[in-house]
C-alpha cells in the first residue's frame, strides 16, 4: 500500500484526460501539480520508547516484530481519510506511533497488551489501515508514548464448521484472502466494502463495516457470529452461537468498539454457498423520488437486491459526464454538470434529473430469477427504464477503483471526500436535500463552490444509507480548515436531520464530537463504563470513538 495515498503503486487508473478537463472547468484544478514528498522528506517526532521498553517488547514478540523505522512508522502514522492523505501528501503527519509491534497469536497479543498497561504505553489496534474517520491515528493520550499494534501476523483461518457454515479467522486476515480461501470451497462471506483489497477482518468488525452488497448478505454486524477480544483487564469471547438469549448482546458491544475496548484477535462469521448466479444490472428513474419509492419497496415486498445504489440527478449526471460520450450518454440527452450551488440545478432541465441505479442479484439462478422479476415489476411501477446490462457489469469491474483517482484527483489540487448516514424511508428524501445543501452552502462559504453528489445504498425494509461525495478545489494551504468547515456542517445537517452520524465508517476522531447527541449522554456514560472495566489504565486507542 502506498504511505501516501491508496493501493499498489503503479496499480490502479488515473483520471481521464477528459475528466480532468470537466474538472477544470465545474471546480477548477491547481495551476501546478501537486505531488507528495519523497517518503525520506516525511517529518516525524523522535520515538520516545527507551531500549528498555523496545528490549521488554521485543522479549514478548521477537526483536523483528517490533520496528521503529522510518518507512514502518510512516505506514502506520494514518489511516486513508481525506485529512490523512493531506497531512501525509505533505509530509507532516499529525503524529506517529513510536514503534510497530506484530505479536502473532493471541498468546503474545496478551502479554503486549499487559506490558503496555503495566508501562503506560498506549495501544492502537490497525488492521488494514484504511479507516477514513481518523481511527487509527497514533495518538496516546495522557501516556507516555503509542504503539501501533499490527494485527497482519494474526491472519489464519483456525476452523471452518462447513456443515454449520462458519469460519472461525485471526482477525487479521485480509478480506480478499479469506474470500480466496472461501470461494476453493464453493463459499462466500458476501463482505466487499470498497476498500475490500486492503481491509482485515477484525478491522471490519471494529469498525462496524458495511459491504457493498450489503442490501443481500447483511453488514458485518450481521456476519459475526462471535468473536474474541483481548481486553488489558481480560479476555472476552461470546461463543459463535446462531441466536442467544443469555443476556444483553456482549458480541454486539465488542463489534463497533473501535479498538477502544482490546483488540480483537478472532472472529466467527457467517458464510454462505458461493452464488451460481450473479446478475448486475442498470435502470433509469425518473427522478431521485420515484427510484426511492422503488428501491423502497424491494426492500419491503421480497424482492432486495444484493446490491442496490441509486446515484442522485447530480452523481449520475457526473458519472455520464465522467463516461464521455458513451451509449448510456446518448439515452440520457445531453449530460450538464451541475455545480457552483442549487441556483444552478434548477437551470439544468427535466431530463438530467434522471437517476440511474445498478441492482445488483447473487443467489441460485431460480431464485435470482423470481426475485429479478419482482424487482423488475417494482421499477416499471415506479416509471424506470431497464438500462441492460452493461452499466451493471461496468459498476462490478470497477467497483474497487474509485480510491486510486482520489489521490490523482489531489495531485491535481481537488479536495474529494465522502460521508455517509443513514435514516428511515420516510425521512430519506428530506435529509438527502438537507446534507446536500449543507455541504454546498459550506464549500460555498469556503470560497470553494463544489459538486456534491448522493447515492442511496445498503437497503434495509425500514430505511438505507445515503453516501455522500464532494468535489472542489482545495483551498491551498488550509486544506484542513476547509475539509473541517464542510465536515462540520454536513454532520450537523445529519444530527438534526434525524440521521445517524455513521451508517459504517464508524465514529474514530472525526464523529466523536457528535456520538452524545446521538446516543445521549447517559449512553456515552455506559460506554465509559465498560471501557473503565476492561481497560482501568485507559491504554486501548485514546481519542477515538468516545468524545
Ligand atoms: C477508499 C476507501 C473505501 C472504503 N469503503 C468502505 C465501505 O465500502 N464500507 C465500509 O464499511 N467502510 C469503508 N471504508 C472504511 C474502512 O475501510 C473500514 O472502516 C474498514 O472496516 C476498516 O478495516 P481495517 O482493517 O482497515 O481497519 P483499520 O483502519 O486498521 O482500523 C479501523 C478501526 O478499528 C480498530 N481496529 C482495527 N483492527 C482491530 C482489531 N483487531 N481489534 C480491535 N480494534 C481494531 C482501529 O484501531 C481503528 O479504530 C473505506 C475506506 C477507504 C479508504
């Protein structure tokens, strides 16, 4: 993984030609290129562990198993947010964690964990690194110094019940190592967030990850069955059972608990038979009303696609506009790129109000095809179109592909970021309009007016998430104060709108400030109150999830 950005080097596509020229124009791009510094440039505060400290490590995990190295400490200095990649772009992380340490089982993850709360060291769990809300940033409180506890030697599959289909894994493993190791046995988890190619398993549980076809094989608070946490106070393990009335839900607690709790070393999902049919497709609204009420009522009538997303007027309007000129852009009519605020929506005419939504359909090739057909009733019911198949085919290649143009997109001195929440059909529309409008008015405030874009995804019967992306220029220099005006102001739109502040990026840094008003503060109180029990020194991931 590049230190500085998203995937392999040398991997991945960079943005069109003409891409780049539609940007220039709608938001505008930087006169010079902006590339980051060379990984040597990299500025970070001196280690503050002493040879004594590395030296009690090292006798737990083995001498290589504890780096503080440049490259090694920059690899862990910040996760993938839009904040972190222009803190490190420029080479000046917020900060860096003062040695790596890879125990590789739970034997030695415990003995870690010991040591640093009987050291006041703190510990920051990171898995595959990628969380964008500030997760794993090295940050150590009021204790002397952090280390980031690197969970990839915890990555074996320990026991897989094929009879009951449940796959016990270290919580390190790799989302696509796992589903590798399925699919040589005709199975599946069904878990592909974007950032599939580089997630871990105990990472998605922590965070409370939501895949891309979640609408059909359930977020990953559906898929853990059971797991087993190493806490600083003890161990805590609820047993992969298929439903429990012992009790509130202890699994329930340690899934979402961000690394602020222990860390997490084994995980029991769910897994299913690998599908024989999978049928990705495209279909053509009207309007963002009529595919809501259609996706709506898939959700609510037996007929939920695996994979359902429905671009808003201005994501589908960018992504005919991304396309050039395309067949798809030619059923459309003449694609405008609406941006610089809502004044100029309203001049974009009828037809680019339209909305396209890929449905996506995995299962037995009979049962894919009963459920297709009511879908497909659904959507002619509220006026869409079928596109075919090609949208849906062209949205499943490049499903991954969308992080490698965010760091070409900042290379080129455009600030793109998302966000997501989620709340109940009835109140899907008006908050869509409301965080949109918050965002533009804020980008506007900011001298920046951008585009910002919406899909609805992740179906639910009583609700789903809506994801946000905005695009403008950044403003060079203050970048950051710029990302947190327009942050700000989303999230509040969100609280007040009556959406959650997260659907599946999780609270990290960056939400934390907004959990009470969702939870309340007798709800953060109970949270405290367990971490006080399984954590008494305060060590687990400081600064994250609870404000
Ligand atoms: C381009 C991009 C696309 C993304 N798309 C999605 C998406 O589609 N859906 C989605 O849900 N998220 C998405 N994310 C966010 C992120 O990938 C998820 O939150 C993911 O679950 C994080 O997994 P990870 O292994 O990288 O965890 P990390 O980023 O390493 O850690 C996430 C949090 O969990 C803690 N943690 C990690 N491992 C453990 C452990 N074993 N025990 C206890 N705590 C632990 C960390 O301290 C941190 O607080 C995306 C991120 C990026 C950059």
């Amino acid at each position: 993984m590049r230190w500085w950005g998203w995937g392999d080097p040398g991997h991945g596509p960079a943005l069109s030609a003409h891409t780049l020229e539609l940007l220039r124009e709608t938001v505008g791009t930087s006169d010079t290129p902006r590339p980051p510094v060379a990984l040597d440039a990299v500025r970070l505060p001196q280690t503050r562990l002493d040879r004594d400290a590395l030296a009690a490590l090292a006798a737990i995990v083995g001498a290589g198993a504890v780096r503080d190295d440049h490259a090694e400490r920059v690899a862990h200095a910040a996760g993938k947010g839009y904040v972190d990649l222009v803190r490190m772009r420029a080479g000046t992380p917020a900060g860096a964690p003062d040695a790596v340490v890879l125990p590789d089982g739970h034997e030695q993850l415990r003995a870690v964990l010991e040591l640093c709360a009987s050291r006041g060291l703190a510990v920051v769990p990171f898995g595959g690194g990628t969380s964008v809300v500030g997760g794993v940033e090295p940050l150590s409180g009021d204790h002397a110094a952090a280390i980031a506890l690197d969970t990839r030697r915890i990555a074996q599959i320990s026991a897989l019940d094929r009879e009951s289909r449940i796959v016990t894994v270290g919580a390190g493993m790799r989302g696509p190592d796992l589903e590798r190791a399925l699919q040589a046995e005709g199975l599946t988890l069904g878990h592909w967030p974007q950032s599939f190619e580089y997630v871990t398993l105990g990472g998605c549980a922590a965070s409370r990850s939501a895949g891309q076809a979640s609408s059909g094989y359930g977020s990953i608070a559906k898929l853990v069955l059971g797991l087993r946490m190493a806490a600083p106070a003890g161990d805590i393990a609820p047993a992969p059972m298929p439903a429990s009335a012992a009790g509130p839900g202890l699994r329930e607690l340690i899934v979402g608990s961000e690394g602020t709790l222990g860390v997490i070393d084994e995980v029991s999902l769910r897994v299913r038979r690998a599908p024989e049919r999978r049928t990705y497709e495209g279909v053509m609204f009207e309007s963002f009303d009529a595919g809501v009420q259609a996706l709506r009522a898939m959700a609510q009538e037996h007929a939920m696609p695996e994979v359902a997303r429905l671009s808003d007027a201005a994501e589908t309007r960018m992504s005919m506009a991304m396309a050039g000129g395309g067949g798809l852009k030619g059923r459309l009519g003449r694609v405008y790129l609406g941006a610089r605020g809502r004044g100029e929506r309203s001049r974009i005419g009828q037809q680019t109000e339209r909305c396209i939504a890929i449905l996506g359909f995995e299962g037995d090739a009979d049962e894919v095809k009963s459920r297709r057909g009511r879908a497909r009733g659904l959507v002619r019911h509220n006026g869409g179109v079928a596109l075919g198949g090609s949208p849906g085919r062209a949205w499943l290649q490049g499903r991954f592909q969308a992080p490698y143009l965010r760091d070409d997109l900042l290379s080129h001195g455009v600030m793109v970021e998302t966000l997501e929440t989620a709340t109940r059909w009835s109140n899907v529309e008006r908050l869509h309009d409301a965080v949109a409008d918050a965002i533009e008015r804020a980008l506007a405030g900011e001298g920046t007016p951008g585009i910002v874009m919406c899909h609805v995804s992740h179906l639910y019967e009583t609700g789903a998430s809506l994801y946000y992306t905005f695009i403008a220029r950044q403003r060079e220099g203050s970048e950051i104060e710029q990302w947190r005006a327009v942050k700000r102001a989303a999230s509040e739109a969100i609280v007040t709108g009556a959406g959650t502040i997260t659907h599946h990026h999780a609270v990290g840094r960056d939400h934390a400030p907004w959990l009470a008003r969702e939870i309340g503060e007798r709800g953060v109180a109970a949270i405290r109150a367990l971490k006080a029990e399984l954590d008494p020194a305060g060590i687990m991931n400081p600064g994250k999830l609870l404000p």
